[in-house]
C-alpha cells in the first residue's frame, strides 16, 4: 500500500533564494527607472562629461595618459605667469670687455658707454632685485692683455626702472675695460 505524499513547504533557504533571482531580474528595470545605468547599455564614445551629474569627471575614473593634450577644455587656475617668473626672476648675463653680451636671461641690451663703463638693460623693471657682479678672470695665455685683479661696482640707472650701470677698474683704480658676470635676484 502507498503512503499518501504530503506536501511539503519549500524550505527557508529557497525562499530567500527565490526572492534574490526575482530581484535580480526586475533589478535592469528598475535600474533604467531610476536613472542608473552600467556600461552596459551605453554604446561607446557616446557619453560626455555634462552627462555625468555636476558635469564633473575626476581623474581617477581615467585610465593613465589616455585623455591626451587637447582633452583639458579649462582651468579655475588662471593664467600661468612666464617660466622666468615661475622660476625666481634668476636674470643674468655675461659682458665682454667690448660690451657684447653672451649667456643671456632677461637682457635687452647691454652697451659700453665709455672706458670701463656699461649699461645693462632688461625686460623688466629691477627694483626688487638684487644685483650681483664679478669679473672675468681670462687666462693670460688666451687674452695676454687681461688682468688678474681689478674692481667692479653696480648702480641703478636713475631715469630707467629696467637698467643697471657697470664700472670696472683695474686694481688701481683706474677706469679700465673688463669683461664681467652679471646676476640679479629677484
């Protein structure tokens, strides 16, 4: 004789499970409902940033070197000052004895006005800078007619904010061409 079978409830275990697949299913719905959606369902180089919320992408969401140059549209930094400026204001120059100029940074011109005396302008105004001189030490086996010492000095030019007036000497004074190095900070 048969046993009659009864019916038996599905266990705790299947009802959780059950309840997890239904929502599982019903979960791209109510995704594209509510505004979510995955990668899935976007087709490729068809999304742009003011279709992101706050129009803002961040760089972490950005695989490494993979916007290139053009892709940065603008920046809440400003204008960016020159390098010469970014970089302490170092000008400098080197003078020869016949007043050309080699080793140049932030120079218009540099002239000899006289025996001994320069004028050294540059592209900026110098007020806040601090000058620093020092003469040329040649070799006398390649220029028989330098001297090993002499004397140096530095003034401001009074009717023009961007120059600067160099007197070199020899070591007794007297007014004599050198060449020199000429450095300012500012």
């Amino acid at each position: 004789m048969r046993r009659p079978r009864l019916k038996r409830l599905p266990s705790p275990a299947m009802v959780v499970a059950c309840i997890a697949l239904f929502a599982a299913l019903g979960g791209t719905s109510y995704a594209l409902a509510t505004g979510s959606i995955t990668s899935r369902e976007i087709r490729d180089g068809t999304i742009r940033n003011p279709d992101f919320k706050d129009g803002t992408l961040r760089g972490q969401e950005f695989k490494r070197d993979s916007l290139g140059g053009g892709a940065i549209k603008e920046s809440t930094l400003g204008t960016v000052p020159s390098a010469s400026a970014a970089d302490g204001l170092a000008l400098r120059v080197v003078v020869g004895a016949d007043g050309s100029r080699t080793n140049d940074r932030g120079v218009v011109s540099t002239a000899k006005l006289a025996e001994g005396r320069y004028q050294v302008i540059f592209d900026r105004d110098i007020g806040a800078c601090v000058a620093s001189a020092t003469l040329v030490q040649a070799s006398p086996a390649r220029d028989p007619t330098a001297a090993g010492t002499g004397q140096i000095a530095v003034a401001r030019i009074p009717d023009n904010a961007n120059g600067l007036t160099v007197v070199t000497a020899g070591s007794g004074g007297a007014f004599a061409d050198r060449g020199f190095h000429l450095l300012l900070s500012c």
